[in-house]
C-alpha cells in the first residue's frame, strides 16, 4: 500500500513553509531523543558528530543518500524538548527546518517545518521529507523502513497543486 502524503504547503507573513506533523503515543523527551541524539537520528535520517548546542555547528551525513558529504548544521535554536531549528547548505540548495514537540496526554506531536526560500523544488522535497519522517515512525516501531520509491515521484502532484491554489 502506497503511504498517502500529509504534508502542507502554506503561506505565512515570512514566506512558503512545508508543514508535516507525525504523532507519536510516547512521552516528549523520548521523541526529543529520536530526533536530537546522533545514535537515534543514524536509524532514520543520518547521524552527526560535534558538540551540539545554540549557536553551534555539528556535522551531518545522510545515512540513506548513497555516499554524499557531510554538511556543516548551525544549530539556530535548541530548547528542549520542545524546539529545534538548523539551517544548512549542501549540494542541493539552502535549508532552513523547524522542528516543534508538543504533547497532549500520552500523545506527542512532531510537527516538521521547512522554511522553503522558493517554492521551485517543493514537489522533491515534500515527498523526500514524507519518506524521512516516516522512516522515523518506522525506526521507533521496530517495523521495515519504507522505500523511498513508493513516495517519489506518486507524492509530487500533492505538493505541486497546492502551490497553485
């Protein structure tokens, strides 16, 4: 079964900004840890080495690109376990993400924000961030890790149309 997209593109007083929220029945610090520590960011996205920390610059390597290079993190914001905010530049462009915990009862919310600087390449990287977050659901449940093929190219049109609204 094909994953279905969830992801929004919206407009804000700064900009375009992507929008995907997972939910996870896990208390916030133990989410925080998937998406902070380097051990449990290596299962889903890719790992990083340095000292972590507000103002500060760790190195990135994607675990699931082939071999790409690493690329250099600021770390623009940290405020555990509620909010996270890195910027980077690689190969592909400028990257400017957000994300923000927050949790209700035995629920915690993930929402994952790209603060896009143009919306030329949102039908890529929607899709690719849909398959990274689910690759994060995936690694905390002990299921397979999806295949980046099932999202690219059947989610472009969801995020294409939404800029022409």
């Amino acid at each position: 079964m094909k994953p279905t997209p969830t992801g929004r593109v919206i407009t804000t007083s700064t900009g375009t900004d992507l929008v995907i929220e997972r939910h996870f029945k896990a208390p916030i610090e133990d989410v925080w840890t998937s998406v902070t520590a380097s051990e449990s960011t290596a299962r889903w996205i890719g790992a990083w080495s340095g000292e972590p920390g507000p103002g500060k610059t760790v190195s990135f390597r994607m675990g699931f690109e082939g071999d790409v290079p690493a690329s250099n993190v600021l770390i623009e914001v940290c405020d555990a376990p509620h909010r996270l905010v890195v910027s980077m530049k690689d190969d592909h462009g400028e990257w400017h993400l957000e994300l923000t915990l927050a949790a209700i009862g035995q629920t915690t919310t993930l929402t994952f924000t790209q603060h896009l600087k143009d919306t030329k390449g949102v039908g890529d990287t929607g899709p690719g961030w849909e398959y990274y977050l689910d690759m994060l659901v995936a690694s905390r449940e002990g299921k397979p890790l999806p295949d980046f093929n099932d999202y690219y190219p059947a989610q472009k049109e969801h995020f294409v149309q939404q800029l022409v609204k």
